[in-house]
C-alpha cells in the first residue's frame, strides 16, 4: 500500500446511549475523541431512530458536516456536493441527497386509517394526536416533540388496547407489508429497513468516491437496533449501558466493549480503536 493510498476510515455512530448519555443527552465526554476525529479528517457518520429535524439540531450544535443515517436506516441524507457525483438512487432536496430505504409516512398512515374501525380506540397514532397529544405522549416540550413529530418515513403510536388485540393488530400490518417496532413506549410503524443495510449503502457511496482506497469502518451501538450496523461494519464498539445488557451479536472477532456507559465509554473504544494499528485490523473486502 503506498503513501498516496491510505486506508479510509469512517466512523458510524449511535446516539442515544452511545454518543449521548442515557439520562442527560450530553456528549462532553466525548468532545476531546471527537476533535481528534475531525483532526485525521475522518467521517463521523450519526445512525439513529431519531428524525432529521432532531438530528440536524445535534449537527448545529456539534458544527457536524457530514452524512446521517434517521428513522432506523429508513433514510440517508447526504449534504449536496459532499461527494463528486450524485449516488445514484437519491434525490436532491432541502440541500440534500436523499437515499430512502422504504415509504413515506403517509403510506404507514394509509395503512393505520385501515385499520381504524377493527382496532377503534385501542390505538393512538403521533398523527392523530398532534402537537399537543405527543407533548402529552411523550412528556417532551413543545419545541422537542414537534421535532420528534416531523417525522417522514414512520409512524409511532401508543397501543390501549389489550395484548392479544395488539398481537393480532401486529400480524395485520405485517400482512400489508409494515414492520411495526416494539420501542420503550410507543409501536413504530415503518417499511423493511435497518441501520445495517443504510451503513452498508453509504460506504459503498464512500468507496465510489474514493476508487482503489480500502475503508476501514468503525460502528458503535448500545441496543437492539444497532444490531444489523454492528454486525456488518469492519470493527464494532459495544457502549454499556446502565439500564440494559449488551446486545448480543454472531460476530466474535473485531468487538470491542466498553468498559465505561454513554459517551465515557464511546471516547473509550473510539481511542481504542484510533491507536489499534490497521495491520491489525481485519480489511473489509
Ligand atoms: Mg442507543
């Protein structure tokens, strides 16, 4: 490998219980990891079941320029001019390249009025409840819950009904092509999508716009649905957490656990991982 041709790194990251701490969503744990990132010029590239709104509130705050992962791999926004052509697949908007993975919210809503009349009252969806009712649903304020509401590839709801009821509920929509996620609080209606098929799309955009350099990708999660991102990344950081265990995964080679939770034990792999030598690390081919 000569000079000129140095491994790219990216690094895919959770937010919620990764990145930012469970309880506080503050990240000053991880400040001095970050600057060193940005320093060596490597992607950091946010995965999160968060909305784009929410999303792009963190970037202001961070002065984040690169690419994002929303809704659980649902969609990927790529700054416009961030690589030299348009990726196929994408559409220009809002400044954007947009790569989605499955259909827009009112498709998931279409699906949900269906519904209606066999599961009257057992249900209540973000769309029903509007601005208020999510501020109610969730305990958020008014500026938080109408980010989490600008949704635009899912649909939450708040199940009332009975058990059996919600099974059966859960086998309609699945019939009519919905995946429905079983979240802390809320159902999550939504298309067949992961963050691991949305990380493995962006590195090829990244291999496309860098021909002949081999990427070296770190993805760092703390939960369920970080599963699919870190059983296909090169490397993968497992952040503890201090209300679950670590997802458990088939891979058992290039795992690295964390040690501290949230953003401690994030700025813990990531040095890690930075002072790990690339021979040592497995090429991803
Ligand atoms: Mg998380």
């Amino acid at each position: 490998m000569g000079a000129g041709n140095k491994p790219l790194r990216l690094v895919f990251t959770d937010l919620d219980g990764s990145l930012l701490d469970h309880y506080s969503y503050r990240f000053d744990a991880a400040l001095p990891q970050l600057q060193r990132l940005r320093e060596q010029g490597i992607p950091l590239i946010p995965v999160s079941s968060k909305t784009r709104s929410e999303i792009e509130q963190l970037r202001t705050e961070l002065d984040h320029r690169e690419p994002f992962i929303a809704e659980n791999g649902a969609a990927v926004f790529i700054p416009q001019g961030y690589f030299p052509a348009q990726p196929a697949a994408t559409e220009a908007r809002d400044g954007y390249w947009v790569r989605r993975a499955c259909q827009g919210r009112q498709h998931w809503q279409a699906l949900l009025a269906q519904l209606g009349d066999e599961f009257a009252g057992s249900f209540e969806s973000f769309a029903q409840a509007g601005q208020a009712g999510v501020m109610r649903m969730t305990g958020l304020d008014e500026a938080a819950a109408a980010r989490a509401n600008e949704r635009e590839y899912s649909e939450p709801l708040q199940w009332r009904g009975s058990e059996s009821d919600k099974r059966r509920f859960i086998a309609r929509l699945e019939a009519l092509g919905a995946r429905v996620l079983q979240g802390g609080r809320f159902l999550a209606v939504s298309g067949e999508c992961d963050k691991g098929e949305a990380l493995a799309w962006l590195r090829g955009s990244y291999a496309r716009a860098h021909p002949g350099r081999t990427i070296r990708d770190l993805a760092i999660g703390d939960s369920g649905n970080d599963r699919a991102m870190l059983e296909v990344a090169q490397t993968a950081l497992l952040v503890r957490s201090p209300v679950h265990d670590f997802p458990p995964l088939a891979r058992s080679s290039g795992v690295i656990h964390s040690t501290a939770c949230g953003p401690s034990g994030w700025a813990e792999g990531v040095a890690h991982w930075l002072e790990t030598p690339p021979q040592q690390q497995q090429e991803f081919a």
